[in-house]
C-alpha cells in the first residue's frame, strides 16, 4: 500500500499521530507517550509502520485500540458545558472579575483578586501531580452558589482544597477558628469540613478537607484540627507521596463522575 499520510493531532492534552489514506481514511494511530500503535484493521500493520518509522521515538505495543473503561465512555458522552474539567483555577474569580472588574483606583486592593492569586498559586502547585496518577478539578459549583476551590483525586484519597491568601501574613489556626495577621478571627475549619461532607455524599466516597497557605509568613497551629489538613502552596507536591488509598480505575472514575457538573446539582 502507497500513500500513506501522517497527521499530527492533539487529544485529551495528548498528541497522536494519526495514519491516513488519501482519501482520509484513518487506518491507526500512534500514541507516542503510551508507546502505542492502535490498529484498526489487523491487514494493515506493515504498511502503518513503515509510514511511522520516521516518527517512532522507541519500542511500540502494537495492536488493535483498547476498550474505553466505563470511566472513558461516561467521559465521552459528557457535554461540553456540563464538563468542569476545562475549568482554571479560579475560574469563577476570573469569569466575576471579567463580568465586574471594579473601579480602577481603588483604596484598598481588590479582595477578588487576592483570593485569586492564592487560588492560582494553589491550582497550579495541585495541577503538578498529575504525572504522579492524581487529577485536579477546579471552581467546582455548588448549590446555593457556593463552589469547592480544588477538588483533588488520586492514589492518596480524595481532597477539598480551599485557598487562602496569606502572603507575608502571621496565620493561627485555633479550630475552627483561622485569623490572618490583625483581622478578625473565622470559622473557616467549619466550612471546610462541611465543604467536604457535601462532596463525600456527592461522590458516596470519603473526601478530606484540606486548607492550602499561599505564602504565609508564619503558621501557628494550637492544636491539630479534627480532619482538616493544612499545608502551605509550597508542601502540596508532597501529596504525591500518598497512596494506598484509590487504586487507578479508582480515580479515573471518581474523576469522571466529579467533572459532571450534574453531579453536584443533586445536593
């Protein structure tokens, strides 16, 4: 067979390279981080890899695509708008700010955007465990308008992450109380925990509050919190040290029903 065409493409963050006919047909693909060639039809592997010697970066599996888990399928029958997976980290500050951006001289900086930059800071530190089995969601909506900052998901269990903006500030944690430098002092713990009890039924499986610093200057902690982790943005990679608690399928269903946004309309 002659004529073949190699097409790069992108899928799921992932780039294939697809093997083409003239006419368009798609006889397989290969994906170079699994180290996967995927048939579609078992007469054509010779020439499918002749076309992709030029590409193959090392030894390849070949063989015909394997079966979508049920994980997979759910995923790929989701509707993009229902999909909370796209969201940024956040994405309900950003979209708020975009609607609203606020004077432009202001006396006292724009709260939203503190709030903000500790959700980015923290996002993007969770986002780095991905390579480790985990997956991050991010702005997951709640009824009544409130949202779970971080939702993370992987071989250590399932988190609540709530972000909070403490850049070169003193922080006391006195469950439930939380007070930054001179403010008034809150019952953040409370909601955190509640936050987490709304996602475990959610979810029907147990999810952990955990309470992220960005950039504190000083944590003191007067007794540990009944439940409630809490770390600073800096020590969140150290979250991929857990395991024994999700096995693989474990987390990518969990992730595929928690990237439903239908999933937390029911609460």
């Amino acid at each position: 067979m002659s004529g073949l065409r190699v097409v790069p493409a992108y899928r799921h963050g992932r780039e294939r390279l697809y093997v083409c006919r003239t006419d368009g047909t798609t006889l397989a693909w290969y994906d170079r981080e699994a180290g996967r060639v995927n048939l579609l039809g078992a007469d054509d592997g010779d020439d499918v890899l002749r076309a992709l010697r030029p590409f193959l970066t090392g030894p390849v599996t070949v063989g015909p695509p394997p079966v979508p888990t049920p994980a997979e399928l759910a995923r790929l029958t989701l509707h993009p708008d229902d999909d909370l997976a796209p969201n940024r980290p956040g994405e309900a500050l950003l979209v708020a700010l975009d609607r609203d951006p606020g004077p432009a001289r202001r006396l006292r900086p724009d709260p939203r955007r503190r709030a903000l930059a500790a959700e980015e800071t923290v996002g993007r530190a969770l986002e780095e465990l991905e390579g480790a089995g985990w997956h991050t969601l991010h702005s997951v909506p709640l009824p009544g308008g409130d949202r779970i900052h971080h939702l993370v998901i992987g071989p250590g269990g399932l988190f609540t992450v709530h972000a909070l903006y403490a850049r070169r500030t003193r922080v006391l944690v006195a469950d439930p109380m939380i007070t930054l430098g001179r403010r008034e002092a809150e019952p953040l713990l409370r909601r955190l925990r509640a936050d987490a009890d709304r996602a475990s039924y959610a979810l029907t499986a147990e999810v952990r509050p955990l309470l992220a610093l960005a950039g504190p200057a000083e944590v003191t902690v007067t007794a540990q919190p009944r439940r409630v982790r809490i770390l600073q943005d800096a020590e969140l990679a150290g979250l991929a040290r857990l395991g024994g608690v999700l096995k693989p399928a474990d987390v990518e269903a969990l992730h595929g029903m928690a990237r439903d946004r239908n999933t937390w309309a029911r609460l």
